[in-house]
C-alpha cells in the first residue's frame, strides 16, 4: 500500500514535465487588478463588518479574475471558477446585510437613545431591543401646546420617556418645572402606584415645543419586569435617578440671598416654608427688635391648658362644678426636656425652627400663598 501512495506521489510531484524555461510575457491588467483588489480585501478584521469588508473587496476581485479567464486565458473552466467564487461573495455579503439589520436598532431615534442613555450603562444591544419591542417599536409625537396628561382626569396606565422636546408641568396652572429629554414623563406616577392599583395625575403636562416620545403600557411593562430582572434592575435606576432630578429641580426654586441652597429632603423644611393658616397668632404682624420680642416670650400666658376657658352661657355653667377658683387644682405645670435647658450639641433637620431661615429670601416666607409663591 505505502509503495502505491509513493509511486502516485512520485508521478504528481515528479513526473510532471519541469518548466525549461520563465517566460518574460506577463499577464494582462484583469489578472493583476483582480489580485490587488484580493490582497487589499484580505485586510479586514473580524466580526461582522470585518466580514462585509472582505467579502466586499473580493467581489471585483474575482469580477477582473473571470473577465482574465474568459478574454486572456480563453479557458472555460478558468472562467466558471471565478464566476462561481463571486456568486459565493454576493451571497455571503446579503447574509451579513440581513444579519446587521435584524441585529440594529430599527429607527435613528431609538438609535440616538441607546447611545445617549443605554450604552453609558452597558446594556446590551439585545437587551435594549427587548425594551423597544415593549413600547412596539414606536415612537410618538406631541404638537405644540397639546396636553400629554390633564391633573385628576387622565388615569395612569402608561409610562412614557422623552425623546426630544420640551414639557412643561403645572398645578392649578402654577408652573412647577420642565420635562426635558431622556427624562421620563410619568415617574412620580408610575412609582406611586402597585401593579394592581389605579390613580389619577396629579399634574398637568403640556408640550412647550414640538415633542417626540416611547411609551410603554403599564401592564405589558409590568410583564417584562416581572420575567427579566436584570431589565427590571434598569428601570428602578433609571426611575430613581430621574425621580431625584425632579425633586433636584424643585429644590432650585427654594434659596437664599446669600446663595445657600434650602434642601427639600429636611424634614422640618415644610414648617419652615409653609404660609401660616388664616387666623393663626401673629400672622400679618412685623417681627420688632429683639428686646421686644424677648419681653413679648416673657409675659406670654401659661400653655393652652392652662389658659382660663372662654365664658360660656350661664345655663351651661349652672350644671359644672362650683367649686370655688382658689381650691381647684391647677394641672401640673410641663416639666422642661433636657433639650430646652441645654444648648444643642449640633443641628440636624429635626433642629431647624423658623427663627434660623429669618433672614432668607425667595422662600414662602416672603409671600402670602403658595399660589403667590409659585408665581
């Protein structure tokens, strides 16, 4: 067996005839054009537009190789090769063509949101396909002053995100603050209610410009949520993180004259900010100079309980006790808290009262209403 595989060695390597001699004819330009353009095609990367790069510099390649072998070499199987080598090319480069648009992301704007918002996160392509294909790949519009959500009547069932434009949101017609892209329109909404509840906004919002936006239904997203967690993961980052901003922004309304930002997440800030209610003790009077105040603290009557009751008609005080003032009882008198004799080692959000933002402006303090305030 070995000495017939020698011998058909022999007669392929060996037994064809030697060249006796180069030849100084070269071939004509299809020959050498054709292996250019393959050597140039040859340098692609990997990948799939590595792939389309080759595959699309050796379809002329092996265009100027068959026009060689049909007008140059005159041989017919020189010319089926090449022929069949470039129908190979083509159908390779429709595969990758078919293959990059079902991988992309239909549409530039949804395009332009997954480099703008996505990408920075590192979610994947296939996974911010699963996102669009939740919202039907689809992307909306609002004119010019058109309402998106009208407060009290339009019911929350959908969670929508701005793509382009600009929102404006009120409250009884008070401005409040602006929605603008790559933030969600509805994300207070959306994270007041459970899957099984159902609300009503709260807010107005109106297109200020011409907008463009994806919105998802509530029951369908809940769905998607509810079957991929590492989706689910994103929107709770993104919900908070746009959440924030909008608290951020009205935060921008309350400063001081000095340029010291009041930070809406202290709990006593409402006290502090809040128009005292009609009829309150003091309201509309001028604070006066600080002995006058201090005299004013010193001759304040006893608390409420120990204040005496208002008259009240003589058929009603026939039937209390008419036991004379001087042996009633008075109740015991509050015994001071640590705290009220003692200076505060430091403050915290529960320590601020309404004497330490005095001297603030643009507050509520300086207006009369809410309503005046937002103005």
């Amino acid at each position: 067996m070995s000495a017939d595989n020698s011998t058909m060695l022999d007669s392929v390597i060996y037994g064809h005839p030697l060249c006796e001699g180069w030849t100084n004819n070269t071939e004509g330009a299809f020959y050498h054009l054709g292996n250019t353009i393959m050597f140039l095609g040859y340098m692609g990367g990997s990948g799939a537009y590595g792939a389309l790069f080759i595959f699309g510099f050796l379809v002329p390649s092996y265009v100027c190789l068959s026009l060689w072998g049909w007008f140059s070499m005159c041989g017919l199987d020189v010319f089926i090769w090449n022929l069949l080598l470039l129908l190979a090319c083509l159908a390779q480069i429709c595969h990758l063509i078919y293959r990059l648009h079902q991988e992309g992301i239909p549409g530039p704007e949804l395009s332009t949101l997954f480099s703008a918002v996505y990408l920075p996160l590192d979610v994947p392509v296939q996974v911010f396909k699963d996102i669009a294909s939740a919202c039907e790949n689809k992307v909306l519009a609002l004119d010019v002053e058109e309402t998106y959500a009208v407060e009290g009547k339009t019911p929350i069932d959908q969670l929508s995100f701005l793509l382009s434009g600009r929102i404006r949101v009120s409250l009884e017609g008070q401005f409040l603050h602006y929605i603008f892209p790559h933030q969600f329109l509805d994300s207070p909404e959306w994270e007041s209610l459970r899957p099984n509840e159902e609300g009503n906004f709260q807010v107005t919002l109106t297109a200020e410009t011409e907008c463009r936006y994806i919105s998802w239904r509530r029951r369908r997203l809940y769905m998607l949520l509810s079957k991929e967690r590492y989706i689910a993961r994103i929107f709770s980052v993104m919900l908070g993180s746009d959440i924030a901003d909008k608290l951020y922004a009205l935060n921008d309304k309350l400063f001081a004259k000095s340029g010291v930002r009041l930070d809406i997440r202290l709990p006593s800030l409402y006290h502090v900010l809040a128009p005292s209610p009609p009829g309150s003790e003091g309201e509309g009077r001028a604070p006066g100079p600080p002995g006058e105040q201090l005299r004013v603290e010193e001759e304040d009557p006893a608390p409420a309980y120990q204040q005496s009751a208002p008259p009240q008609p003589q058929d009603a005080q026939e039937g209390e006790d008419q036991t004379p003032p001087a042996q009633r009882q008075a109740p015991p008198r509050r015994q001071p808290w640590t705290s009220d004799t003692e200076p505060p080692s430091g403050e915290d959000s529960t320590s601020l009262v309404l004497e330490d933002f005095a001297d603030m402006t643009g507050s509520l303090m300086d207006y009369g209403s809410e309503r005046d305030y937002l103005r």
